[in-house]
C-alpha cells in the first residue's frame, strides 16, 4: 500500500491542504487531523484489527457464552466510551483512535450477525443494505464538506461522518465476506484469496490508470475488511470447517499482541501523526 503513503505525500506538498487545515480554528475549537497518516503500519494494524472484530465477536458469543445480544450491548458501550476520549481530543492519540478502532470492527461485525442470526435476514440483503448506508453516508459528508480525504479529519461534523462510515464498512465487509465465504461455499481461503485480489487491483488501478487516490483509499478500506474477516476465519475456525483450528482465543490473542506492539511503537515514534503546518507555508 506504498502508494496511499505517496499520496499523502503529494497532499502534503498541497498548498491547499495547509490553508485549509490552518483556517481550522475559524470553525471550531481548533484541532489537529485526528487520524493517522496513511502507512504500511496503518494498513497491518486495520487489518489485524478487522480480524480481532470478527474472532473477538466469535469469542464473547460462544466461547463466553454472552449471547449476540449481551455482546452487543456490552460492546457498543465501551466503542461509545472510547468514542467520546477520540472526539474529545484535540489530535490524533494512537492508543486511543486504534482501540476504537478495534472495537467498532467488533461492533460492526455484531450489527450484522444481530440482523442475519437474531432477525433472520439474509446476507444478501444485509449487503445491499450496508452498501446502501455506505454510500449514503459518503454522499452526505461530501455533499456537507466537499472532500472524502480522511487528511482533513479536523472537525467534529467531519470526525463523525468519518466514524459512521468506518462502522458501516466494518458492518458491509462482514456482511458480504460471510455471503462469499458461507452462502457461496467459496470457503475461507478462497475468500481472502479473493479479496486479497481486488485489493491488488486497486492498486494497479492507482498506478496504471491514476485512480483517484480517496476513492483507492476507501475501495481499499472497504476490501480489506471481508479479507481480514476471512482470514480470521480460516485462521480460527476448525479443520472440519476449512480453517486451521487455531481457535478464537489464540487467533485474537496474538493478533491483539501484534497491535498492541505496534500502536506503543506509533506512540513512542510518532511517525504517522500528520506533520503540522507552518505558519510560512
């Protein structure tokens, strides 16, 4: 994913993007970009952590036995906990905006496990109807700010079309990686196999034929969600089933290890906070 690193470079070198962000303070409290920039540590921790919502959703439910509705509940309060620590801050904190995160894979990948096992609606329909809200939620936030870019994540108004749509790609990806992967008996490697490969694509999309780099950025995003769900399937899930049997708990554990690391790593280095504009520029 070097090329979203080249990118942001470019926006960086962006006279446009420094007005922009500098004029901040004009409309609001004055704020930082609240998310991380766009490196190959962003991309393995999302990816990580796409795989944690679906094994830890997994675990609580049936290894727990906390039932789909208690593990929503319990879940949807601390995304809204952590939630209200990431829209308070005036900048981007990794512990923080990682946590969240994790936990809206975590909530998103229960919205649709509550609507296709509780309510009974089918895959089919549960992404059509993600597909929809993403979209919606896209038109909204462009047709209000004028820019999808996640390098102008300054405002609250901007920050919550932001989240919304993160909930809703996490919700869609679940959605549409279990319709692949279960409801077209693709099976689990097929699956990230073929996720894996439209992410491929998008990338020589953005290099061949110079796909915009938002929408390479979101298409990306979306994709790599049903990959990491089947990934973490065929991790977790039992031989029998077509997985590797590792389980929920040790494929969580070692993927919530792995983020853990690098997010103290961000932290101490500090090298994917989004450089501040001088005054000069």
């Amino acid at each position: 994913m070097e090329y979203y690193e080249q990118a942001q470079d470019n926006n960086r070198k962006n006279p446009s993007i420094s007005d922009e962000v500098a004029a901040a303070p004009s409309r609001g409290r004055q704020m930082l970009n609240k998310v991380p920039e766009v490196t190959i540590f962003f991309w393995i921790i999302k990816i990580m952590a796409t795989t944690v919502g679906e094994t830890a959703a997994d675990f609580l439910n049936f290894n727990l036995h906390w039932g789909l509705t208690n593990t929503t509940l319990v879940m949807s309060v601390l995304l809204l906990i952590t939630l209200f620590f990431q829209f308070r801050s005036r900048k981007y904190v990794p512990r923080v905006y990682w946590l969240a995160v994790v936990l809206i894979s975590v909530v998103g990948t229960l919205v649709t496990d509550n609507l296709t096992d509780n309510l009974g609606v089918a895959l089919e329909t549960t992404t059509i109807i993600f597909t929809l809200a993403l979209l919606a939620t896209f038109a909204a936030w462009y047709a209000s700010e004028k820019t999808l870019s996640i390098h102008s994540i300054y405002t609250t108004k901007r920050e919550a079309f932001y989240w919304l749509a993160i909930l809703f790609t996490f919700a869609l990806g679940t959605a549409a990686g279990d319709l692949i992967a279960e409801g077209l008996n693709l099976g689990y490697w097929n699956s990230a196999l073929m996720f894996a490969a439209l992410i491929g694509v998008v990338t020589i999309a953005y290099y061949r034929i110079q796909l915009n780099a938002v929408l390479a950025f979101w298409l990306a995003y979306i994709l790599t969600r049903p990959f990491g769900a089947s990934f973490g399937d065929y991790l977790s899930q039992s031989r029998h089933a077509g997985g590797l049997g590792l389980g929920t708990v040790g494929t969580s554990a070692i993927f919530l290890v792995t983020i853990l690391g690098l997010v103290i790593y961000l932290t101490k280095t500090r090298i994917d906070e989004t450089p501040i504009p001088s005054s000069a520029d």
